[in-house]
C-alpha cells in the first residue's frame, strides 16, 4: 500500500497542478499579496461575488479591453455593488511583461483601474490552480465561495472588436448572481496570450 | 483575335504582388495565375515569414492565440473561398498546448471567376490580420494587393510552383481511411474519452487528432494510441464540454508518421457509440481466436499443473472405468464453463456499471491476490505430496491415492481451479479476442467467454471419450508420482510471481509477515497431511493444531491496525499548492535505512494522537521519501543545512511564514506542540 500511495498521490498532485478549478464546485483557496504589500484571502470574501482576471496589459487581448475602458467599468460595476475584483498577474519575474511593484503601480493608475486589488501571482500558484491559460481568462465565485463561471471575458476572441458590441459572459454571470440566479453561460473556452507561467 | 489578346495581356505588367511588413511577419499575397479565363478557379496564397521564435496561428490556435484572418475586398465577380489551412505544428508550452505555424506558411483561398466576368485587369485586394507571439504576442495586420489580367488565356504566376508545393502540405481528403469516432464511455463530468479509428499504413507508429475549434467543447492535446487490430490506427482523446450537449460530430485533421513525413488527413467523423455491426463478419474469427486461445491455456505453467494431474487420472482410470471417465469429463468441462460464465456476467456487470473491465483485472485486487497466493501454495504442496485433496472422493493415501476414483464434486473443484489459474496467463490469440470481447455487447461477451471455456476443456473432454488416444502415454506406475512431484514446481513458480503481485500492494512488514503466514500454512498442511489424514492417533488434535496455527500467523499478517496518515508525495509544488490553500503542512524526510526515522516514525508521528492532529487542523502531510537519494531531495535537505534525513519540518498555516525545523530526534509532545502553533 505504501507503494501505491506516493504514486497516488503524484497523479492527484499532476491533476491539480493543473486546471483544478470546477464549475458548481468551491473555488480553490488562496492568500496572496498585492502591489501595495496587503494581504487577500479569498475566506475573506465569503458572502462576496469575486471576480478573478488574469491579467497582463502587454498582451493585446487584455489590452483591447483596456485601452477601450470597457474592462474597468464593468470592474466599477462589479466593485461599486459591493463585489471582489481581483486582478491575477502570473507572468514570471524573467518575462519582459512582468512588472515590478513600482511599474505596476503606475499601471494601476495609468489605467484609471477600478478593481479592487492587483494580486502578485509571478509563482503562478494561483493561475494553476484555478487552470487560468490566457490572459484575459475570468472567474466568477458567487458568495458561498462556490465557482458559477469560468472562461472567455465575452463572446468576440479578437484583439481589435469593441467590447461594448459583445456579448461579455461575466457580466452577465454577475447581474444574474446579484438578481439571486445561476448564470445561464457557466463555463466557456477562454481565449487570449498565453500566461506566461514561471517554468 | 485571340492573339491580339493574349499580346493585350502579356502587355500589362503590372503584376507584382502586394508585400508588407510587421514587428517580426513579413507577408505578401501572391496568385497562382498572372492571366485566367472567366469560369477559372485561380488559387490566391498569404505567405506569412516569422522570425525565428516567433509564430502565428492554426485554424484553431488551440488553448491561446488568434487565427490568421484575411478580410478580402474583391471586385464584383470574383468570389473567395475559405482558406486552406497547411498542417500546423503542435506547440506544447507549459500545460497548454497551442497549434501553430513557425518559420513560413502559405494559407491558400481559392478564387472562383465568375463566367460573365469581363476581360481586362483585376485588382484583388486583401487585409490579413494575425497575433504573433513569441515570448510576448503583438497583433500584426497588413492591407495586400495583387492583379490578375482577365482574359482568354491562362497563364501561371512565377509563384504557381511555390503554391503548388503549400498544396501538397494541405491535409488530404481521408478518403479510403475508413476513419470512424466513437465515444469510449459515458461522460465523468465535464469530460469524456473518445476514440478515433482509421486506416493506417504499416510504418505509421505515431498519431495524432488535431481538432478544428469549437466554442462549445475543446478536443484536449492530450493523446494515447490505444492498441487495435493490425492496419488499425486508434487513438484515445480528452473531450471537454463547455455548455450544451456532447458533440454529434467531430472535426479535424487526422496526423499520422509515415517514413520520416507527417501527414494530414481532413476529417469531419460523426460520433458514434461504439461499433459493433461492422464487424459481424469477423466474429467468426474472433471465436476461432478464442477456441484457439483457450486451447492454448492448457498448456501455460499456470494450468499445466492442474490438467497433468488430470491426464494422470485417466490413465489410472481409462481401462477400468470409461464410462465414470466420460461422466467426470463432462462434469470438469461444467466447472469451467460455469466459472467462465460468471467471469462473462462480472465483466458484463462492471462494464454496466460504467468500470473499465480488462482480463485479469480481479490481480488488481490485493485481497484476491493474496488468496490465491495461498490456494497455489497449497497446491504445490499437495502435489509434493505434503498432503491430500479428496473432495468428494474417497480418502487418499500416498500410495493409493491416484489410483482411487475422483469423485464428482472433485472434478467439478477442478475446472473452477483451472479456470481460475488460467486467468493471469493471457495465452497468445487470447489478447486480441478478448479485447473484441471487452468492447462488445452482453451477448458477445458471453459468448467469447464460453467459447474461451471450451477451448479449454476440448482436450479433456475428447481424451475422456477417446482414452485410446492416451496410448502414448507409458503404464501406470511409479514415474506417475515423480511427474506429480516434478509438476509441483511450475506451481511453485506460480505462486512466487503471486507473491511478486501481492506485495505489491503491502508494506514492508505485511509483506514479511505474508510470507511467514506461508511458510505457517505450508506447515499446517503438513501437520494435516501427515497426522490428520495419514496418522492413527490424536487426529482431531492434528486438525485442531494445525488450524489454529495456520489461522493464528494469518491473524499477525492481516489485521494490524490499517488507520495510517494519509501521507503524499513531497514536492515543491505540493509544498506550494497546500500553502496557497492556507493548510499547515507537515513533511517528513525519510528513509528506510534511517533508523532513527524509522524510530520517529513509530513513536512520535503514526500514533493516534499525532494522526488525530493533523486532522483536526486539516493539514497536509508530504513524505520525502530519500531511500534512494534522489537529487530534488537533496537540495531540499541543504536548503535547511542537513546532509541527510531525518528533517521534519512543518509549515504555518499563515503564508509567507518559515517552516519550523523540528529536531532530529522527536518526542509526541514536540510534534503535537509544533502542530498545534502551525494551526494558529
């Protein structure tokens, strides 16, 4: 048995490594810190909507939801009815796109954010174990800390549309969470850069 | 007039090619025909070079990425098709796998000319679009123009060649492929294993599906080429559902190896369950498999000994008593088929059940292994002679006892016995029939089953209606008992390899402790044999010793107490993963040649109080095993300025904080407290 039980445990581990992340199931766990030095832990936010982005402004995917201001009202959106924004930076301290705290600060601002935090995620522990593969790539956990939605940002995968024409799923996901509903589009196939994941 | 044309024609120079460039793509957009007729279909080609490091996208860019779209203005008349994708490269990156084209592509768009298309110079223009990446991605867009001359005559660009060498890259028609796709299984969840067949030529060992995209369900990277029938190519892939029902057809490029060259074959397959009526025709084949394979069984070292003994039967038998011979046959021959039928209904059942079924799946079983361990040991006893088997016959002496008659209820023993043993030896022929069996309905199984039973049991039903045909054999006598002796020994073997696969599956004192309960057994079969059957005296205290001994040992081996720390394997990852779910973590560096681990072990880590710990904080225990000193472990171990084990270190609850280094000889009261603060 004791044979048996490492190499289990290995296959659990390769599994959850990677994309462990499951609709209807509880979002896994997480303490991170963000740019300015303070403490998110998702138990934190129970009886909260939180929305997790995985974010690298470099990549034109995100970028088109920027430069647009499209993403940050639906941020506002989000924030300003009481709910968690948080964006999850997983590029690698080695990538070019990665940010020191001080460029990300001057993002934050240059970028007139409304999210409710920027979590430092250059492990990438957070992007595995949710299974973020894009940037953007989104999630939605309704108060109970369950996870409703993951993938697409909306239905248009281009760097160049205009995200106000598009159908966006988290909007949607979070309107109907707050109206007390399950969302009607729960999973999706996430489209955008890669993340960018230390190796 | 024709030639004042063509003079017209070849007179308008103007065909250069439009060429742009981006960041790191340069394309240009180029026609196989610099002069057509109305009615012709000319091939258009946008050739994207990507320096080295970087690339652009497949048709589906798999898990990250764009396709490459071209958005064509064209003058009235001239229509585009849909581009034509050349076989992409399969970019595995990190865990997600993306499909792409590095270096050059050419991606073809047909242009059909109307018929009523006027003569004279065209100007096709063409905006492509693409995300190139190489460790970041850049959108890259260029807005191409190339010309064409309408006119009577044909001509071909100085880049037909060029383009007629993207087409042979383009996946061909799977025309005489046979290819088919069928859904292996019901679905776990959000995914569902699917099997795609087709054709394949010899030389082809590696294969691959790549899916066209779909906004509802993704066809995973992963792959596996599951075993089929020779000339068959089959492969195992991952579905993913993200909304709606499950796929009623899938589409894509079959990829396959063959000498060097890979090759692509357009498919769109209809997902099927999984076949049966095809291959009516060769389940007769499939059946003269099984007969064959069955026939076969009889002479693997694992029923060898079990028939020998049987032939030795009848040549005790044969003159005497042919027709008790013929009854005891037929009666062997219904103990296999019986057995047989139940193993058709188990595979039937866990097949229902939504189980993976395989030959032989029962080994997976520790408690049924180690059984049957035990039955082949007694066995190989029983041959030596150690003691006697008489079930239902008369009691046996070493002297009398082969040539005593079997009785029924024994011969009936003795075709489960062989059934059971014939399991773990697939016989050649055997593989392939029961693989048709597995994947087929309750009636074929059953069918293949029996089939399977009856090849082995043919020979002994013909012998016993046939004694003649033992002539062969030379006269009962002495060399009987030797044989009998000598056929113990394969048996032994048996039960070494038993052995092998029950240990398996039990650490290192059960194992001792099985082995022990063997040797206990053996002798309780001696005490038996030589007291309890062959003895006058005390017999019933023979019985009753030799009982309680056997039970006694198998007592130790078994039923320890099984309640252990649900230990798993260290890594920095798994370090890291229960971190970030803010779970204290307790690791162990051990070895088993580290005694004072081993001491640790027994008296400050698996006891109940230690076990009942960990629960109640929910922590996370990781064993490092450093038995044989892997690397990883090494580096750890210096990390925290050991050279060796043991190193017990437990991680707080609250992120970022240091593990505690616990010292290297332990106490309950050191491990509880450490917990207990790893809690807070």
């Amino acid at each position: 048995m004791k044979r048996v039980l490492p190499l289990l445990a290995v296959l659990t581990f390769a599994g959850a490594a990677f994309g462990a992340a499951e609709i209807g199931q509880p979002a896994p766990g997480f303490t991170a810190t963000d740019i300015n030095g303070q403490t998110h832990k998702l138990s934190d936010y129970q009886g909260k909507i939180v929305v997790l982005e995985s974010y690298n402004l470099d990549c034109p995917f995100c970028a088109n939801h920027f430069k647009t201001g499209a993403m940050q009202e639906l941020q506002n959106e989000v924030t300003s009815a009481g709910g968690i924004w948080l964006l999850v930076n997983s590029v690698n301290p080695k990538h070019p796109s990665h940010r020191s705290t001080e460029a990300a600060k001057k993002e934050w601002a240059a970028q007139k954010m409304k999210a409710t935090a920027w979590l430092d995620d250059s492990s990438g522990v957070i992007g595995k174990a949710y299974g973020m593969r894009t940037t953007p790539h989104l999630f939605v956990i309704d108060k109970n800390g369950i996870l409703v939605y993951q993938g697409a940002i909306d239905n248009q995968a281009t760097p160049d549309h205009d995200p106000r024409k598009a159908r966006n799923y988290v909007r949607e996901a979070f309107q109907k969470l707050q109206a007390g509903e399950k969302p009607v589009v729960m999973q999706t196939k996430s489209y955008g850069c890669s993340v960018k994941y230390a190796e | 007039m024709q030639r004042i044309l063509t003079i017209l024609a070849a007179g308008v120079l103007a065909f250069a090619a439009g060429a742009a460039n981006a960041a790191h793509t340069q394309t240009r957009l180029v026609l196989s025909a610099t002069a057509a007729r109305p009615g012709d279909t000319i091939m258009a080609g946008l050739e994207l070079r990507m320096e080295p490091g970087w690339h652009t996208y497949w048709k589906n860019p798999g898990a990250s990425g764009m396709a490459t779209k071209i958005a064509w203005q064209l003058p009235p008349g001239v229509t585009a098709g849909e581009i034509q994708w050349p076989l992409p490269d399969k970019l595995p990156e990190a865990d997600l796998t993306t499909y792409v084209y590095q270096g050059e592509v050419m991606l073809l768009v047909p242009l059909k000319l109307a018929p009523d298309l006027k003569p004279g110079a065209l100007e096709l223009k063409a905006k492509a679009s693409w995300l190139e990446c190489e460790q970041i991605c850049v959108p890259g867009s260029a807005n191409l123009t190339a010309r064409i001359v309408i006119g009577s005559d044909t001509k071909p660009s100085p880049e037909a060649a060029l383009i007629a060498s993207w087409q042979t890259k383009l996946p061909k028609p799977a025309d005489g492929l046979s290819a088919r796709a069928w859904w292996e299984q019901a679905a776990s969840g959000d995914l569902r294993p699917l099997i795609l067949e087709w054709t394949a030529p010899a030389a082809s060992k590696e294969a691959d599906f790549f899916p066209a995209a779909s906004d509802t369900f993704e066809v995973q990277p992963v792959f596996e080429i599951v075993s089929a029938e020779s000339g068959l190519l089959r492969i195992r892939k991952m579905v993913k559902k993200f909304e709606g029902g499950w796929p009623k057809e899938i589409s894509g490029v079959l990829v396959q190896q063959a000498g060097g060259e890979r090759q692509g074959f357009a498919v769109i397959l209809p997902v099927g369950n999984a076949p049966t009526g095809a291959r009516q025709q060769s389940l007769w084949l499939m059946l003269f498999y099984a007969f064959v394979g069955g026939l076969i069984l009889n002479i693997m070292p694992c029923v060898l000994p079990v028939i020998a003994l049987k032939i030795l039967g009848f040549v005790a038998q044969s003159k005497e008593e042919p027709r008790q011979v013929r009854k005891l046959g037929l009666i062997y021959a219904g103990g296999v088929l019986v057995s047989f039928l139940v193993l058709a209904g188990i595979v039937i059942g866990l097949k229902t059940a939504g189980h993976k079924a395989g030959w032989g799946m029962q080994f997976g079983s520790p408690v049924f292994v180690v059984c049957l361990t035990a039955l082949v040991t007694l066995v190989a006893l029983n041959l030596f002679g150690v003691f006697e088997i008489n079930l239902g016959g008369r009691v046996m002496n070493a002297a009398g006892g082969l040539a005593s008659r079997h009785g029924a209820a024994g011969a009936f023993f003795n075709g489960v016995l062989a059934t059971v043993l014939a399991t773990p030896c697939t016989a050649p022929f055997l593989g392939t029939a029961l693989g048709f069996a597995f994947a087929e309905t309750p009636l074929i199984v059953v069918l293949m089953f029996l089939t399977i039973g009856a090849g082995l049991t043919a020979p002994y039903v013909v012998l016993s209606w046939q004694p003649a045909w033992l002539k062969f054999l030379p006269q009962p006598g002495a060399w009987m008992e030797k044989f009998k002796i000598a056929m113990g020994f394969p048996m032994l073997a048996t039960a070494v390899w038993l052995f092998l696969l029950a240990a398996g599956n039990l650490d290192k004192s059960r194992t001792l402790w099985f082995g022990l309960f063997l040797v206990a057994l053996g002798l309780a079969a001696w005490i038996w044999g030589e007291f309890a059957q062959r003895g006058t005296k005390h017999r019933g205290l023979a019985m009753a010793v030799s009982i309680l001994f056997a039970g006694g040992i198998g007592a130790c081996a078994f039923c320890q107490t099984p309640d252990q720390i649900a230990w798993q394997s260290w890594s920095p990852a798994a370090v890291a993963q229960a971190r970030a779910a803010s779970r204290p973590v307790f690791v162990d560096f051990t070895a088993d040649w580290c005694v004072t681990c081993q001491v640790n072990k027994r008296t400050s880590i698996e006891i109940p109080s230690v076990r009942a710990k960990l629960k109640e904080i929910n922590a996370v225990a990781l064993l490092g095993d450093y038995t044989r000193l892997p690397d990883s472990l090494t580096d750890e171990l210096s990390r925290f300025g050991r050279a060796g084990v043991p190193l017990v270190l437990v991680y707080p609850k609250a992120a970022g904080e240091p593990p505690m280094v616990l010292p290297a000889v332990l106490t309950p009261g050191v491990v509880l407290e450490a917990l207990e603060k790893a809690a807070r």
